[in-house]
C-alpha cells in the first residue's frame, strides 16, 4: 500500500494522463542528510580552519537531521491521533527545509510549472486560445477540451524524469482538474476555452501553489500518514485535511493579490519564487 495509490483525488479526474501516478518512493530528504567529511591534509594533520570547517559541516548535518527527524514525528502523531496538531506538522516540515525561503528557494519545479501555467493563461487571455495553441504547437481542430488540456499539461509540465519533476506535473495537473471544471459546458470543444481570461488567472494561481505545496508535503511525509493512520479511509482523511488546511492558508496570503499585472514574459520566475515564500512563511509560522 502506497501513499500515491492511496489518495486518487475528486473521484471524476477526467485530465489524468496514463504517467500520472508516480510509484517512487524514496525520500529526497536522505541525499540532503548526507554529506562527506573533510579529509585529512597530506601530512595526516588537519589544519585549525579545516577543523572549524568540519564541525560546522558536522554541526549543520546534525541540525538539519534532528530537523527533519522532528518533522517526521510530528506527522506521525498526527496521523495516528496521539496529536491533532497538523499545524505543527505543517510548520516542522518547512523548517525542515531550513524555513520559508529555503523551502521556496528549492520548489524548483513548483517555481517553474507555475510560472509556465500563467504564461498559458496570460497568452490564451490576450491573443485567444487558438493562437496560443498554435504557439504551443497544440492541434485543436475537431479535439475536445479534455484533450487539449492534457497537452496542454504535456506541454507546461513534461513527463518526469526527477522527483521534483513529478511532484510539479501531479499539482499541475490537479491545477487544470479546476480549470476545466471553471469552463465546462455542453459543447466541450475548444470554445469552451475561450472562457480563459485574467479572471481566471486569479482564481487559479493560488491553486497551482497550494497543490504544489501539498504533493511536496506527501512526497516527503507521506509515507508517515501511511504506516501510522488506522486505516486507508484514515490516511485519506489525514491527507485530506492537510490539503484543505495548506488550501486556506495559500488563499488567506495571496487574497486580492492581481496576477495579471505580473510580467510572465520577463523573470517571473523570481516573482512566483517571492509567492511560494510567503506562503511557506505563514505555515512555518503556524503552532
């Protein structure tokens, strides 16, 4: 029993692709806990700087250990019901990460697929959906709206090939679930996309962060609320309010915040970088 089997999302997914569920299971975490010691100089003397080196490389190993063996007790008590405090779970985790701007500084594919995402919705809310599809190299003709979407997402957010990159293409995807439910009508072809304005752009941004920011969480810690909920029912209802919780926060510190003025042609990327940062801040603040 896997975490990623375990929670399918809304029970009608009609924009999952056949890659979409992603089996591995290794914690990112491990390569970061590791790191050489120094080595002996060639007269088999270390040096007072390479000393003082090597215990504050030791000392932050340490750190960062204890950091993160903290985040993965507090979701264990939270999953098994010894704590209800998913808050604390929450906030632990991005201090795991070394607090709000490291956790932001190292979403790299959350930074990236967002800021793809709003280039889409930018370009198909200025020139139609049709050119942008064109610019995408997206045939459109006779296809529904279903179908473009999954190119779409094929397009913003390729196949995996790093952890980072699947945790980045399953938000993504979770992003135009809503998207296509927001713009859903009878005829279902491409002029249902036409409905794609700044609006929208608005309303879906704080959703592609706030997915990211949970499929990251279930990548890392999931495997917690697996091996100590009573049950697959309890797990899910675990992730569940995790996700609802990570939901309000994102929305709470982006409230009334205009995407639309933002430049998606020129280093937005720093910007969609500052967003993933308060919205860490808040959780990592959070007891």
């Amino acid at each position: 029993m896997g975490t990623s089997s375990m929670y399918t999302g809304p029970s009608k997914n009609p924009l999952l692709p056949s890659d979409f569920e992603d089996t591995s299971s290794s914690n990112p975490t491990d390569n970061e806990n590791s790191k050489e010691s120094n080595e002996d100089n060639q007269n088999g003397n270390s040096d007072k700087d390479g000393n003082n080196d090597s215990n504050n490389n030791q000392q932050n190993t340490n750190s960062d250990n204890d950091n993160w063996s903290t985040a993965k007790n507090n979701m264990s008590r939270y999953s098994s019901g010894t704590s209800n405090n998913f808050k604390r779970a929450v906030s632990s985790y991005v201090k795991a990460h070394g607090g709000a701007t490291k956790a932001a500084k190292t979403a790299s594919g959350g930074i990236r697929s967002t800021a793809n995402f709003g280039r889409f919705i930018i370009s198909s809310s200025n020139q139609g959906i049709r050119e942008t599809l064109s610019q995408y190299q997206i045939d459109y003709e006779g296809r529904t709206a279903k179908d473009i979407l999954t190119d779409v997402i094929n397009k913003l957010a390729p196949i995996p090939i790093t952890k980072e990159d699947s945790v980045a293409r399953k938000a993504l995807i979770r992003t135009m679930e809503v998207l296509y439910e927001r713009i859903e009508d009878e005829n279902k072809d491409i002029s249902t996309l036409d409905k794609i304005d700044k609006a929208l752009l608005n309303e879906m941004i704080p959703i592609q962060i706030e997915s990211y920011i949970y499929e990251r969480i279930i990548n890392d810690l999931g495997s917690r609320i697996e091996m100590n909920s009573s049950s697959p029912a309890d797990a899910i209802n675990k992730e569940n309010e995790l996700k609802e919780y990570i939901n309000s926060k994102v929305e709470a510190t982006l409230k009334g915040t205009d995407f639309s003025k933002l430049d998606f042609t020129k280093n937005i990327e720093k910007e969609v970088a500052s967003l993933y940062n308060q919205c860490y801040k808040v959780m990592e603040d959070m007891l």
